[in-house]
C-alpha cells in the first residue's frame, strides 16, 4: 500500500520518502492521505491513480509479513485459533487465500460486516461473540495503534507489531518487532 501510494505521488511530482508514508499510514490511510492533501495539495486523482497502481499488481503483490505463515500454522499446530479483523472488505479473504494462508484462519471480520471501525471495539467483540471465548484467551496483533485501543476496549490484551518502526509509542502490554517474537509471548 504504502509503495503505490508513493509511487501515485511521484507522478504528481511528489518524492516523499517511503519511510514517511509507512509511518503515516501505521495510523491509518485516511490520516496519510489527509496530511498529503494539506501538505502536498493532493486531489481525488491522486488517490484515484493509487487504486488503479494498487490493483494492478493483483493479489499476490500485497504480501504477508516476514514470519506471519509460519506464527499462524504453529498457532493452529498448538491448538490454537487464528482470527482476522481488518477494515479491509472481501480482499482480505481474497489475499488470506491468494497466500495460502486461509487455512489458518477461523473467523473473519472486515468492513463488509458494517461495524464501527477500529479503534471502536466492536470488531474485536464480534470475534468474542463468534466464538464464544473469553477475552483473557486472545492476544490481538496489531501494527497499528487503533488495533490495540480495539482490543484493550473489548477486554483483549494487545500487542503492536512494530516492523521497521523504532520507538514506536503504545498502550500495547507487548510489543515486537518481528513477528517470530509472538512465539516466545503466545508459548
């Protein structure tokens, strides 16, 4: 996302550093594409041919994260269970099954569930509902901090994946740079 969304302002002129847009966009897209437009003077055309250059390379460009596969099958191996809550729609199944990485996954909640979007708990409380366990048995991953104000508000510890982010600030009880790290936390 964040590499057409730099890509999309490079054709309009605007050679913004990679890391800057990532770090934007860890708060989410809106708050990038809101200081883009009052910094840089961005329009819908903008935003527009970021769509097409993030669709264009299809299903298998946006890619999981380093370590994600193989956390996710030991989670199962374990007896444990994966959930997915993202503001993403339908893609997000498509890319889960684009990567092969469904198998691992149990419940589903997107944007096409109508729900208030994160930071709001009602995400992380549908998952709770769907599967009738208690909020002290999940531990929500989140690169964001609107995942972990979601899943503090539902009762759900929390953890901020901070990749390549440095002295990311959080309310998170656990934070790791590299996904393999939840082994140590989860086991």
């Amino acid at each position: 996302m964040a590499d057409s969304l730099r890509r999309a302002l490079l054709e309009k002129g605007h050679d913004v550093p990679l890391s800057d847009i990532r770090a934007r966009m860890a708060v989410t897209l809106g708050d990038a594409v809101a200081h883009y437009k009052r910094t840089l003077g961005i329009g819908e055309d903008t935003m527009e041919r970021y769509r097409q250059i993030m669709y264009s390379q299809g299903l298998r460009a946006a890619q999981p994260f380093a370590g994600a596969r193989e956390v996710c099958a030991r989670v199962c191996r374990e007896g444990g269970h994966n959930h997915l809550c993202t503001h993403r729609g339908a893609s997000a199944r498509m890319y889960m099954e684009a990567w092969e990485m469904d198998q691992y996954f149990e419940v589903y909640v997107t944007d096409e569930d109508g729900l208030p979007r994160k930071p709001a708990p009602d995400m992380v409380r549908r998952i709770l509902d769907v599967t009738g366990r208690p909020a002290k048995n999940f531990l929500m991953i989140g690169d964001r901090e609107l995942d972990i104000l979601a899943a503090q508000a539902a009762g759900v510890r929390g953890c901020l994946f901070t990749e390549k982010r440095k002295n990311a600030v959080t309310a998170a009880e656990y934070t790791v740079a590299r996904l393999e790290e939840l082994l140590d936390i989860l086991f």
